[in-house]
C-alpha cells in the first residue's frame, strides 16, 4: 500500500485519506501495535488524534482498526454483543463511508472485529483480528491515582495491589464481585485490564487463534495479546477465578454456556434472558434452533441495560 | 529504655558521612553512625534541624548529595542501599523494612479495609490464599488493640490513634527487621500518645526491632530509645546512651533542649 492508493476521495464532502487517518498517523499507530504484540500485555503511550465522534464512543478502538484496515478487510462492530446498537452501527458507518470496506454482522465472515463489551461466542480464528475499545486501560488505577507508581510497578511486576481489590471484593460481598474489566496477567508477566468486557469472556482470551488489540484513545493505550498467549485470571487459592453462570439457556435460540442478557418484552415486568451475542443467537434460530420463547423477532425490543 | 544490644554483633545499618544539601542549603552534613540489631535510636532536634532529612537519606527516600549507607541483607551480605537495583529496594522496603509516617493518610490506603492494609504487604510477596491473609490480618490487629470486628472497615471511620496502631501492624506484618518511624505520636492527644507509646515499646522489645526513629519530643525518646543522636543545622551536636545524653548533656544546645522540656 502507498499513500497515493489510499488516499479516497468523496465529492462535495472533502477529501478523505483512506480510513479517515493520515498515513503518518497510520504509521505511528502500526508502530505502537507492534511493539504491544511483541510485549504481549504491556501498555504502549501513542500519540492519539482527535477523531469526529466524542471520547467514549470508542476512539483509541477506532484509531487502531483505521490503522490495520485494508481495502480487502471485513469489518464486524459489536457493541454489547450487539451490532445494532448506535455505537456499534455508527462506528460501522463511519468506516463504510471514509474505507468503503465491506461489513458483516457475521463473525466467521469478519476479519476484523471491533467490541466494546464481548467477544463473540463462536471462537475466533487465527486470520482475524479482534479489536477492544477501552476506556480506562490501567488495572492498578482503582487504587493507585500516580501514574508514575503505576508504571513503576509494571515495570517491576509488582501487582500485590491487584489482589487487595480482589481481597476488597470478598470482605465485602463474600465472593470476587468484580464481574466486567476482571484483571488478567498476560504471558506470565504484564497485568491488564480487559475492560470493559464482562469476565464470562476472560477464558476466551487465554490461547485466542486470533490477535487480539486494545486501544484507549482518552488515555492514549495500546495494548495487544498475540495469538496463542497465556491469558489468566488473577483469583486467590481458596476463591478460585468463577465465570458467570446462567441458570438457563437462551430464551430464543436455545443456547448453553453463552452469555446472556435481560431482555424487557412489555411495560408490565415481562422479561427474558437472551443471547447477548445477536450473531450467535441469529444463527443458531436459522438452523432451527429455538429457545422457550420459540420464534419471537428480536427486533425492536430494548435491552433493560 | 535499657538493654543494650550486644557490642560483638555486626551493625545492621551503617551511615558514613552522609551529607544533603538543597542547593547552597543544608539538608543535613556529615552523618556517621552504627544502627545494631535490636537497637532504638531516636534523632531529635527542633523543626529544620536536618532530622527528617537524615530519616528520609537513610530509608532511601531521598538521594544523598554524598556519603554511603549501608544495610545488612537477610542473607548477611552488608550492601550500599543506593546501589540496590530499584527491584531490590523496593522489596527491601516491603519486607524488611517498615515506614511509621507522622499522617497515618501517608502510609495507609485509606480507601480499603483494615484487613486489606494490613495484609498487602503479604499479597505483595506472594501470599495468594484470602484465608490465611485474613487470619495473618486479624492476629496483626488484636495484637496493636483494635478490636477484630473492625477489620473490613476503612481506616477512615478510625481515630487518629487507631490509624497509627494500623499503620503499625500493616508494617510489621512481613516481620521487618528496621521500621523509620517520623514523629509517630505527633498530633495525638497525650493520653492517646502514652498508649501508642505503651504498645510501640511492648511490640518493639517482644520483636527485637531496630528501629529509628525521629522525634522533636524527648519524652518519646526517652520511653522508647537506647541511643539518641542530638541535630542542629543538619550536623550531630551529641550522640550518646539516651539516658546519658538526657541526664547529663554534654552540648551547650542539648543543655537547652534538655531544660526547656523540664519545664513543660
Ligand atoms: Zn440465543
């Protein structure tokens, strides 16, 4: 690829480097990716750009996908498991309109996903590439404001703060009550923080087929897992790491062992539990599987989240 | 206090001219002593006097603008502290030594419970079993006299004594062999500083702690150390036995010290 190729123009709209960044930006963003894998869960600082949707709408996510997009790529948003929501279909949009790449909801057509809260049930494989967008990237933040100490303790592998939360969590509730952005040690040696996605998702990142990429534009983070990397779950011998359970299959398709969420039917307390992952669950019913719900349309219905 | 340490011992700590200055201003100059095991010594001097400067040097807070400290290792081997590796430092102040901070906010985190400060130190070495942690916790606590039914509250919902007993047992939990301690009592009420005082010399003698600490209050000096180094200007004026240096000074400055505190 060169700069001249990528460069796309849009009538009456400007003109558009391909995938909204300069190749410069592009560059220097491939350039703190690379360095992320080859330190598999290491926080690398990069110089990141302002983008034209607000901070929180998943910034440092879209910088990175911008940078490893190319015109061949299929791209997959996901926003709470879901690509319909705004987040996700604008994000969506946005590459459709500054790549002109194609885009799927289907995760095995994808090659690059990006999330903000799940990782696709179907296992993912080794010619993809998972993207997270991440709103706070440092894990020992919750308890040490400097940032200064905290690199310090990277650097030094001293993570002792981690378990006093995981120690907070069981004083006080009994159990680890940490369900989203559940700390991981990466390879053995760097602590991070898969947030925001729930911990039900944190054994699909040990020994992932595919690269798996995180990006934090507020705090200006990237940070990566290579494929096939030791990921675990930091827990205490006598309260072990636990996934959330469901005490039931999904209520559409039928579906086991997947993530769900609570779903409102109607303003009178109906609800019921589904899948969170829409590709999942919308593949499942066309091949005929159905849940208690039978054939309900997901459509239109609101997430009680 | 009494009971000297044994004079054919090697010395755990060893400071030789140790000198900081600020610029043209002189934090403190020339520092030489021996710290034994099982040895209190406390410095003390007025506000400026270069005291806390000297705690800070020694405990590597703060690089020396010239002069050595060193420090016998567990494993025996005496090391010059500002040669440590950072990995090393910091593991020596984590498990051998401790820090008493005068602001329990300084050496607390004071946004997780009892438990959890007193049993970081074990997390930070490795202990990953949340029951013995707790159990290690709640013996730590019921030996500095706060009661086990506080163990899961912050160190905020805590008096001013009680955070310095937490400080104390989150610092000692490791079984450290030197604690620095900066003013430990100060700012407490009197009665609340006797107890403090009571349980400091209980614990220190029941563990053989070498300690140092800095202190501006004789009294604290006298209850708690053998030795005592006098500071003026950011240099030793007098050094000697506490009892000594306290009955009979020998410093014109120390001499002033000494009967300005007879008279409170
Ligand atoms: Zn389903």
């Amino acid at each position: 690829m060169n700069a001249q190729a990528d460069t796309a123009t849009q009538a009456g709209e400007g003109e558009y480097n391909f995938a909204y960044l300069d190749e410069q930006t592009k560059r220097m963003i491939r350039r703190a990716i690379l360095k992320a894998i080859a330190v598999p869960g290491y926080q690398v600082p990069f110089a990141s750009r302002e983008m034209p949707m607000p901070y929180g709408w998943g910034t440092g996510g879209v910088q990175v996908t911008a940078s490893i997009l190319g015109r061949d790529d299929v791209l997959k948003v996901i926003d709470q498991g879901s690509d319909d929501t705004t987040n996700a279909v604008s994000i969506r949009a946005f590459f459709e309109k500054t790549a002109q790449v194609a885009t799927t909801t289907r995760t095995d057509e994808a090659t690059i996903i990006q999330t903000r809260h799940r990782i696709p049930e179907k296992a993912l494989k080794e010619d993809q590439i998972i993207v997270y967008q991440v709103p706070i990237p440092e894990p020992l933040r919750f308890l040490e404001p400097r940032e200064t100490e905290t690199r310090k303790m990277h650097a030094l592998a001293e993570y002792g703060l981690m378990h006093v939360k995981l120690y907070e969590d069981i004083a006080r509730h009994g159990h680890i009550a940490t369900t989203y952005a559940y700390p991981v040690k990466v390879d053995g040696r760097y602590v991070m923080d898969p947030s925001p996605t729930p911990k039900f998702d944190n054994p699909k990142m040990h020994e992932m087929d595919a690269l798996q990429l995180f990006g934090a534009g507020r705090e200006k983070r990237i940070y990566a897992i290579p494929p096939h990397t030791a990921v675990e779950s930091l827990d205490f011998e006598d309260y072990p790491f636990e996934i959330q359970k469901f005490d039931r299959p999904c209520a559409i398709c039928g579906a086991e062992n997947v993530y769900l969420d609570e779903v409102v039917l109607d303003d009178r307390g109906g609800r019921m539990f589904v899948c969170s992952d829409t590709d999942h669950c919308e593949e499942r019913r066309a091949a005929g599987h159905t849940g208690e719900a039978g054939g309900i349309p997901l459509k239109g219905e609101e997430t009680a989240r | 206090m009494s009971a000297k340490p044994l004079p054919d011992e090697e010395p755990l700590l060893r400071a030789s001219a140790l000198t900081r200055l600020y610029g043209e201003r002189i934090g403190c100059r020339d520092v030489t002593f021996e710290l034994y095991p099982g040895e209190v010594l406390a410095i003390v001097g007025e506000s400026g006097s270069g005291k806390t400067t000297l705690l800070d040097c020694l405990s590597t807070r703060l690089a020396p603008t010239a002069g050595i400290v060193e420090y016998r290792m567990r494993d025996g081997t005496m090391r010059d502290l500002f040669r440590l590796t950072e990995a090393e430092r910091r593991l020596l102040m984590r498990t051998d030594w401790g820090f008493v901070h005068q602001h329990a906010a300084d050496g607390l985190r004071m946004s997780v419970s009892a438990g959890a400060n007193v049993g970081e130190r074990l997390m930070a070495v490795g202990e990953r079993h949340y029951g013995d942690i707790r159990g290690t916790a709640l013996d730590w606590l019921s030996r500095v006299e706060i009661d086990e039914s506080r163990i899961d509250d912050t160190p905020r919902a805590f008096s001013g004594g009680m955070r310095q007993r937490l400080q104390i047992a989150r610092n000692l939990v490791t079984n450290p062999r030197l604690v620095f301690m900066d003013e430990p009592t100060g700012g407490l009420d009197v009665s609340v500083q006797a107890r403090l005082l009571d349980l400091l010399r209980g614990l220190v003698s029941d563990l053989g702690l070498s300690v140092i600490i800095v202190t501006h209050d004789l009294a604290v000096a006298r209850l708690l150390s053998h030795r005592m180094m006098v500071m003026r200007h950011g240099k030793v004026i007098e050094t000697g036995l506490t009892d000594r240096v306290l009955d009979d000074p020998q410093a014109p400055y120390t001499q002033l010290l000494v009967s300005s505190i007879l008279q409170v």
